[in-house]
C-alpha cells in the first residue's frame, strides 16, 4: 500500500491538468454549488476526502452515496468528473477499488428482473452499493467527454429531448432467469448466474427518458402509457329511403363501463376510444319482463318514447331479458383458470387483486364442479390438476402461490388451458376458460388477427373464454375483445374487490351459463315514417346485413338472467330535426300504408345447435319510457357526452344528472346512484 501511495504521489506531481486555472476554479465551484442545491443545505458539513488512495475513495464514496439517495445520480458523474479531469488516468485506476463482477440487467424474452431493481431504482445502503455506484459512474463516463457542462445548460428545460438508453448494473453476480415449473406444478423462480445466461434468452435493450430537470430538481419520467381499446368512430346518420336494414351482433360485456369509472376516479376523464356505449349500457341490471316457462330462452321488449336531447326525434329502446334457471337446474361446471403470471402483472391492482377476486368466486361453485388452473409466463405450466370445488383449501393454495415475472407467453398459455378443458370435458357438462390478464401479449401469437383465428378455431370445441382484465398503464383492451368475442365469451374489466364481487359473484350465473348463442339483431324501418336513424353504440359488433341469415357467422352470446339494451336515435318524416334533404327523385317504394316505424327481427341458437331460430315483432310509435328506459337513455346521454357526440346540443350532465337520478329505480347494490357520482366527476373533470 506505501508503495502504491509513493507511485500516486509521484504521479499527481507530474500531471498536467486538462483546463487552465480559471477554468478549473468555474467547474469546481459549479459542481459545489450543484451539490449544495441537491443536498438541500448550504451549511451542512460537506464530505471531506482523507489522505491516501483508500481515503480518497472513501470520501467520494460517501459523497455518491449521500447525492444517489437523494436521486442526483447524474448530477454527481458531473461532479466526481470536474475531480478526475485533473487526475492522470494512472492515478485514476488507483482510486478505483478492486473490480467486482458487473451485471449488465437487461429484459429477457423469457427471464426476470431482480426484485430490488424492478422499480428501476438504486439504492445506496445496499450492501452491494459501492459497486453499482462505482460500476454506473464508469459506464456514463465513457459515453460522454469528461468536460463540465455551461451553467445555462446545467438546468435547461430538456423535457423535449429524445430518449437516450440507461444502463443499469445489478448489484450481485446472479440474475433472475425465467419461471420455473417444478415436479409439484407450482411456478417458481430460479437464479441464473451469468455464464449461463444463454443466446435464446435475446436481450432487448431497454430505453429510458433522460430524468427532466424543472425547478433546480430532477424528477423521474413518467412512464408511457401503452393501452389499446377496440372501438370505431361512432355509427354515422343514416338515410332510412337509402339504407332501411341495420344489422348488428348483442354484446354483454361490461368492461368499458369500468375502465370509464377507473378514470374517472383517477381524476382523468377517459379517452374516447375506451367508450364503449353498449357496454355502459349493459352494465346495470335491468327489471325488463322476463319469458315466460316454456317459450324462447329471452323476451324482446320495445318501447319509443320522445329523446331526452332533442325534442324532434325519437328513441327506439330495445330491451331483452334471459331467463334465469334455478340453482339446482344448472349443468356441472368445468372451470379453467388461465392466470397471467407475467412481469406486467407485478401490480398491486394486477395480480394480489385478481388472487382475491377468485377467492371471492370458489365459493359460489358447487361441489359438483371442477377448477384447474394453467400459469403463463415466459413458459405455460399446470399449476393445478382438475380438482373438485368442494377442495376449497387446495385450490386456495394453488392460487396464493403464483408469482409475477417474465414475458408473456399467451399462445402457450392459451394452448395448455384449451388442452386441460378438452380433458375435463363430459357430456352435458358446461366449459369454458378464464383468462385473467392486462392483454399483454409478448410472446407467441401477439397479434389481434392471430389470436382470432386461433381463438375461432378452438370455440367450436364447446369451451367458451372469457376475459377478465386487471390494471391500467399498459392494458391491451383490444387483445381482451378479440379474445372474448371469437371465444364465445364476455369481457370485464377488474378494478376494484367491488368489481369481483358483481363479476364473480352476483352475475356468475349469466358469465359462466349461457342460454342462447350466436344472437343477432336486424331492424328495417319504415321509410315512409322514418326519415332518418343512427344506432347509439354497438360500432364494433355491426354486421353485414346477409350476416343475419347466415348461421356460419359468429355473433354475440346470451347468459342465464341477463339483459341487453339497444338504443336508436330515430328522426321522424316531417320532422325539424332532418338533417338530410329529401330525394328529388324519391321510388315508389317509400309510400307505404303502414303506420309501423320498423320491423324487429332477432336469430338465437340453443346453445350447442347449428341452425338458429327467429324471433319477429313490429315496432310502434308512441309509448311512455317508464323509469328503466329512461334510465337507460340516462347512460346513453352520458355515454355521448365522454366521447364528444355532435347530436346532443346544449344537452349537458346536468341533464344527464337529472335524467339518471329521477329514473334509478330499485337499486340494490348502488350501481346506479355510482354512475351519478361518476357524471358529477365527468363533469367536474370536463370544465
């Protein structure tokens, strides 16, 4: 050590510095003043360096320690770099303590990120902090010339500059690899060291912001926000003399109606495109008439009634009701819990909410029926074997045990649960998988038209999918919707325990029993009485109008008990509110006798039948709303007003308010005194 201390003096004497003597005195009192507004005090004792290589280093240290903890990581390579231009690059090694193994953290396809370093942080009272101080100043030094930055540069507005890539260096020779599934079917984590970290594993290099300086301080960037919502832009007016059909699939999922109050209740007010109208609609339980025992599996209603925003059209509220079966009447149910276990689900509202909410659900099943569960990560695993639901404590544990980490396997996921159901599958019994995910599908079929057509392929089978969506931030609600509408399935969207409890619990029996398949819409109207109309919602499950016939054509499925609402906006002929000229040169056709505004068709298959049945009624003027239309005209109005409709006027949430709280009828469970709160939000939010 003597020796090693002669040789650093020797050569400190004979350096020559880098910058003159003025220069030299503006980057020290720089990098000072820099570190006295980081630190917080102009007072405070400042780290002092001690004699000798040892000493020395251990007074940087310190200094790096006290700024990292306080987020001033690239304040202080500014800082140590002003020390090190005036040190030549012998005496430079000799202050750098003996070399550790640096670990390049990167994010495999198939691996996971060290729990200390998935927030992306350091922290400097790690026991392993020298080296990842130490190892992270070498490598910005390298990438950047050792010269002080201009004063007016030191805190310039860089909020506009492009990414640049941060690297970040592990703080231990061992990396977290990929899951692991052990002889027990429970998904695991295994340590790699870095030799055997391998080509396959195809590190991708993971890009940053540059931390944004604003007001002498560095904060973190935010991260971007990845979602995708399946939506269209809103169904345009149509001329009733020119195109008189409007064809369309029933749609029961809920998920937009929870996204919207997830914004909502961040303070947000959702984007456009994740506001589904039918499914606002279809949210809230409705007391339509219910068939009576032995005729169609649903009962159509109709009722017209003057529209709310605009006193010269009319809305055509179409109202079906399920029939709900007893208890005792249902089938046995095979259940087949795919779960997400991948890194993106290592969110408090991800994966301990979705634990929770299936603990909610077991409890509803019956001994009679079965649960598997099937993990997917990186790789596929069966985590559990088909077990009796009455094993209650088994399947908890199966549950409790999952862990987050990985990329996102979803065709090998989908592919074993698809394999398990078929195993489980007995006659008369009742199939389906649950896929519980943020849609982030990484790996395998991560393409919405290729999940669709593997997803087509496999409904046929007799095993229906459906999705149930949890978290925000990178929530792929279109890869949800693909899923659940070619699976023959429903899609909701998971938020809150009070979420499950609805989802998994109240309305288990409609998600899991369904009562009538491939169900279609299909209203002509009477050019004669109707100028004009536009269907409020529905943009993403239109159909041709050769479709309604066609029994080869997917379309939308009923479950035991439910509801589903459709609402048209309609423009009486005469009315003032036309919004299209007349034809000059009008066909004979649109003189008719009838009085009748339209003609309602709607087909249905008995669940597991090829051929479809019809259903036929008129449709009349006239009619009083009673409190559930109205209510439901309530949702519609407010649908419009998130996504920015051209039709309501000076209609506004006020009207929307009044509508919803004069119509909430028996509410039960406060859904609809929630959505008034919700349009107060909305409202509050939009000024």
């Amino acid at each position: 050590m003597n020796d090693d201390l002669d040789d650093l003096k020797a050569m400190m004497k004979d350096a020559t510095p880098r910058a003159d003597a003025a220069r030299r005195a503006a980057h020290l009192s720089l990098a000072q003043k820099t570190f006295d507004d980081l630190q917080g005090s102009h007072t405070a004792p400042r780290p002092t360096l001690v004699t000798g290589p040892k000493g020395l280093w251990t007074g940087v240290k310190s200094m790096l320690n006290t700024m990292t903890s306080k987020g001033a990581l690239t304040t202080t390579t500014a800082l140590v770099a002003c020390g090190f231009l005036f040190l030549t690059p012998q005496a430079q090694d000799l202050l750098r303590p003996p070399s550790a193994p640096q670990i390049t953290m990167t994010e495999f396809e198939n691996g996971l990120s060290a729990p200390e370093l998935q927030s992306g942080q350091l922290r400097a009272n790690d026991a392993s902090s020298d080296v990842v101080i130490q190892e992270t100043f070498e490598a910005e030094m390298a990438q950047a010339p050792m010269v002080a930055p201009a004063p007016e540069d030191l805190f310039a507005d860089r909020s506009t500059e492009a990414p640049r890539e941060r690297v970040i260096i592990a703080p231990a020779p061992q990396v977290m690899a990929e899951a692991e599934m052990q002889s027990d079917g429970i998904a695991t984590s295994r340590l790699m060291a870095p030799e055997a970290v391998t080509a396959d594993m195809a590190p991708k290099t993971v890009i940053a912001p540059a931390p944004i300086a604003q007001d002498d301080a560095i904060f973190a960037p935010t991260i971007a926000n990845t979602e995708a919502f399946a939506n269209a832009d809103a169904n345009p007016l149509q001329i009733t003399a020119e195109t008189p059909v409007s064809t369309f699939s029933i749609d029961v999922d809920t998920a937009a109606y929870s996204i919207v109050r997830s914004s909502l209740t961040r303070g947000q007010l959702p984007s456009p495109q994740a506001v589904r109208i039918e499914e606002m609609l279809n949210y809230f339980p409705y007391d339509y008439p219910a068939p009576d025992a032995g005729d169609a599996p649903f009962r159509p209603t109709v009722t017209t009634f003057q529209t709310p925003w605009n006193a010269d059209t009319q809305l055509v509220h179409i109202a079906l009701q399920g029939q709900m079966p007893a208890v005792e009447d249902r089938p046995p149910l095979n259940l087949v819990f795919l779960i997400d276990t991948s890194g993106s689900m290592n969110d408090a509202a991800k994966l301990p909410l979705l634990k929770q909410s299936f603990r909610l659900m077991l409890d509803q099943l019956r001994p009679e029926d079965e649960v598997a569960i099937v993990a997917y990560a990186g790789s596929a695993g069966q985590v559990l074997e088909p077990t009796a639901a009455s094993e209650r404590d088994t399947i908890l544990q199966a549950i409790e045990r999952l862990g987050a980490g990985g990329a996102t396997n979803g065709q090998g996921g989908l592919e074993q649960a698809y394999s398990v159901a078929d195993a489980m599958r007995e006659n008369g019994e009742v199939n389906r998988v649950i896929l519980a995910t943020d849609g982030d599908f990484n790996v395998g079929l991560n393409t919405t038209d290729a999940l669709k057509a593997f997803i087509a392929d496999k409904r046929d089978t007799g095993t229906y999918l459906s999705v149930l969506g949890f978290g925000r931030g990178n929530l792929d609600d279109a890869t949800m919707q693909a899923l659940a509408q070619n699976g023959n399935g429903t899609a909701a969207y998971i938020d809150t325990l009070s979420e499950a409890q609805k989802v998994l619990v109240d309305q288990l029996t409609g998600a899991l029993f369904p009562i009538a398949s491939d169900v279609k819409v299909q209203i002509e109207f009477n050019p004669s009485q109707v100028a004009e109309y536009r269907l409020i919602g529905y943009e993403t499950r239109t159909l041709n109008r050769e479709d309604f016939n066609n029994d080869a054509v997917d379309a939308g499925e009923l479950g035991a008990g439910h509801s589903v609402t459709a609402i048209y906006e309609i423009t009486p002929v005469g009315s003032p509110a036309r919004l299209s000229d007349p034809l000059r040169y009008a066909p004979n056709s649109v003189a008719s006798a009838s009085q009748e505004w339209g003609f309602l068709k709607l087909r249905y298959k008995e669940p597991g039948a090829r051929d479809s049945q019809l259903i036929e009624t008129p449709i009349s003027a006239g009619g009083s709303p009673g409190t559930e239309a109205s209510f439901a005209a309530a949702i519609a109005g407010f649908g419009q007003l998130l996504r920015g409709s051209n039709y309501l006027g000076d209609w506004g949430y006020d009207d929307a308010i009044a509508l919803a709280t004069g119509n909430r009828g028996q509410d039960d469970f406060g859904y609809r005194t929630e959505v008034v709160q919700l349009m107060r939000l909305a409202q509050s939010l939009s000024r």
